[in-house]
C-alpha cells in the first residue's frame, strides 16, 4: 500500500527542512491533536500513539542530505515505512511530500487506509506552522 500526503510548500530552504526532519525530537510538534504519547527513546527513534490505536516506533532508517528522510517502524508486528521527500523550489522555499509505504493484507489495508491518509495529510500541513 503506497498512500502520499499533498505537497507543502514552505518558507524555508530545503537544508532547513530537512534539518528539521532530521531532529526527530519535532516530530512532536507535527503530530494531531489526537496524540496521546509522544517519547523520544533515541537520536534517531520515537514513539507515539494516537488514541485508540497501539503505539507505534519509528526509527531513522535512510538519510540523504536536503532531500530525503526515511522512517522506517521497528518493531512490531507491521512493517512499513514513511519518507519525506523534500524538493528545493528556490532557495529560500522547498516543497515536502510524505509518502508512506507498507505491506498489508486487503483486510488491514481497507481498515487503516483512512486513518493513515489523515496522518499523513496532518503531518505535511502541520508542517507550514512548525518548521
């Protein structure tokens, strides 16, 4: 199952946003309003939940300098990933794209699909106020 947010487009270079996505630490400030947990466990893994749902870890698992970062889940009993393209329109503008990547049965993909396509649509829009 491939889901992708829309393209945001904000204010700051791309090294800027991807310094930003870089510090998992303000993954934080991207997450809903619904979050009920939110803990970093290292430099490159965090945990959240969202209410009613299990928590989930994400880890660090690709980088490539001012245009991709790559989450990836560890652990768990689903492995997906989520990536951040992020694209320099000028210098003091970039654009970002999440897409998120994982393999489910139809059953699992029919039940979450909605709940992450909003995830991911949150992340990416909260993302003009926070970087």
């Amino acid at each position: 199952m491939n889901l992708e947010s829309p393209k945001v487009t904000l204010d700051k270079s791309a090294e800027e946003t991807f310094n930003f996505l870089s510090n998992v630490k303000n993954f934080e400030n991207l997450m809903p309003e619904n979050t009920s947990k939110f803990e970093v466990l290292e430099n490159d893994k965090f945990l959240f939940a969202l209410k009613g749902m299990p928590e989930i870890i994400l880890k660090k698992k690709e980088v490539t300098p001012n245009s991709k970062i790559v989450l990836g889940a560890a652990g768990g009993k689903l492995d997906f990933s989520l990536t951040a393209n992020i694209t320099e329109v000028k210098p003091t503008k970039s654009e970002v794209q999440l897409s998120f990547d994982g393999e489910f049965n139809a059953m699992m993909a029919m039940m979450i699909k909605g709940p992450i396509t909003k995830f991911i649509e949150t992340l990416a829009t909260n993302m003009k106020t926070a970087i």
